[in-house]
C-alpha cells in the first residue's frame, strides 16, 4: 500500500468519524430526519400511562407495551405532525386518542383507563359501578308493637282540619366550594361574590376536592377548582361538557380516581375527562 493510499485512507476514516458522531449527537438531541423534506427536524415524544398492561399503537402500528413497573410507555422520535395512538389489551375495553406532535414536547396521557369487557371481570366491574351510583342504605329494623287488649271503639269527634306549614328549604351551605339553591348551582370564587353554574343539576365532587361534576339531562359537565399540573392542561374556573348523550343521565359519580366518571344513562358508562380529540366512553 503506497503513502498516498494510506493517507486517502486516513482522511476518510477521519471523515467517517466526524459524520457518524455528527449524525449520532444529531439524534441524541431530538433530531430525526424528515426524509419527504430531506433535512433534520427536531422530534417530539409520547407518554402513556395505563391502569394495566396493553400494547401500544400510533396509527395503527404496534409500537411497543406498557412496562412491567408503573404500566406505562414512552415512544420518542416522532416528526412533528398529527397521530394517532392507541392502546389494546385483549378481553378488554380498548382506547384511543388523536394528538399532536411539536417538536420538542412531549405529548402526555397519564391516565388511560382500560377495563375487562368479557366473563366475571366485567360483571365485576359493573356491580361495582351500581354500588357507586346507587348505594343501599341500611333501614332501622322496626321492634314489633306489643298486642293489647281490645278497647271499646270511641265516638267520631268532629276537628277542624289545621292549615298545612309549608316546610321550609334547607340553608345551603355556602363555605364549601359550591352549593345548590333553589335547584342552581353556584361556585365560590376568592374575593368575589358566588358565581351560578348550571340550573336543576346534580352536583358530586371529586375526591380531590379539585372537580365537580354535575348533569342536565343527557350532559355531563366539569368545573376545575385548581389549574391541573397534566395534559390537558386546565385553569381554575375552566368548565367543559365532557359528553352528551341521546338518553337523559340518571347518576354519576367519580369512578376509581379523579379523571373518569362513571353513570346511568340508558346502561352503565364509565367516561374520561380528557377532553382532547376521540372522547372514550366505556359501556356496560
């Protein structure tokens, strides 16, 4: 091999060298290479956390699964742009969301919920929605009234019939975050006076005490006492209709933590907050 030969080689290597490491700190930075604009673009990523373990999609591809610890899954390098992801576990409900890729950010859904949709596990599921919605309540056992003697039948007395009272309408308690009044619904703000929601609801809290969720008719609505530190991002005072459905709604009541809801309205659902594109709703 010649001098020359040699020193080609050494300048390629050198060459190779600083392209690889130039393309290799390129992509540990966030950059993918785009190739319908043919250049680098910084990437983005995706969180996904779930209440069990489920394989993870983006449109319609299987990407990986959820982690043995935590349930959860992170998939980086995606170009800016819109996806959709998707996560399945078989014998259960399904879940899927579309979002948005900017580059830089991470795209985050920390409360995926999946729930089992054959066998036991599902009457399981729904016994337990019942017992949310409609709690029994325990009667006092009545002790039988002693027998005695009979009595001679007195005489029918005339009486004046006594003008009814009407019964007054319980106070509402106006320290706690909200209250209901005459069948409307108010909320307290600092240094303000009370603010009217929503007429002829019912309200239950979150056990957070960070949300309230009411309905009217078929509408399920939330109103966000503190700003959420989660996608997607809420400020106090946000209020948004969750869903609307075709049946008037019968109950809610928080289901299992504070970002899903479950209720009656025609069958058992069980409802996600979150309120970015493909709304997921659970029947049973």
């Amino acid at each position: 091999m010649t001098r020359t030969t040699r020193r080609i080689l050494f300048y390629c290597a050198i060459a190779l060298f600083f392209g690889v490491g130039y393309i290799v700190l390129v992509y540990a930075q966030g950059y993918q290479y785009s190739f319908s604009e043919g250049k680098f673009i910084r990437s983005g990523a995706l969180y996904i956390n779930v209440n069990t373990s489920a394989d993870i999609f983006i449109n319609g591809k299987l990407k990986t699964s959820t982690s043995l610890l935590g349930n959860s899954a992170s998939i980086g390098g995606l170009l800016p742009g819109t996806y959709t992801v998707s996560a399945q576990k078989e014998g259960w409900s399904s879940w899927q969301k579309k979002f948005t890729i900017i580059a830089g950010f991470v795209e985050d859904f920390n409360h995926v919920m999946l729930l089992p949709q054959t066998g036991q596990d599902k009457e399981n599921v729904r016994q337990e929605i019942k017992d949310l919605l409609y709690p029994v309540v325990a009667s006092a056992s009545i002790s039988p009234t002693p027998s005695r003697s009979p009595s001679p039948t007195p005489k029918p007395k005339t009486k004046t019939t006594p003008t009814p009272t009407p019964t007054p309408l319980p106070t509402p308690d106006m320290t706690k975050p909200y209250y209901i009044d005459k069948g409307s619904l108010y909320v307290n703000v600092p240094d303000g006076p009370a603010i009217r929601i929503a007429g002829n609801v019912t309200a239950v809290l979150s056990d957070d005490g960070q949300k309230l969720a009411w309905f009217s008719e078929g509408q399920l609505w939330v109103y966000w006492f503190t700003d959420t530190n989660y996608q997607p991002v809420h400020h106090v005072g946000d209020i948004a209709l969750v869903a609307h459905f075709n049946y008037p709604i019968k109950a809610i009541a928080w289901f299992r933590d504070n970002d899903h809801i479950a209720l009656d309205a025609s069958d058992f659902k069980v409802v996600e907050l979150d309120t970015r594109p493909g709304l997921n709703i659970i029947n049973f």
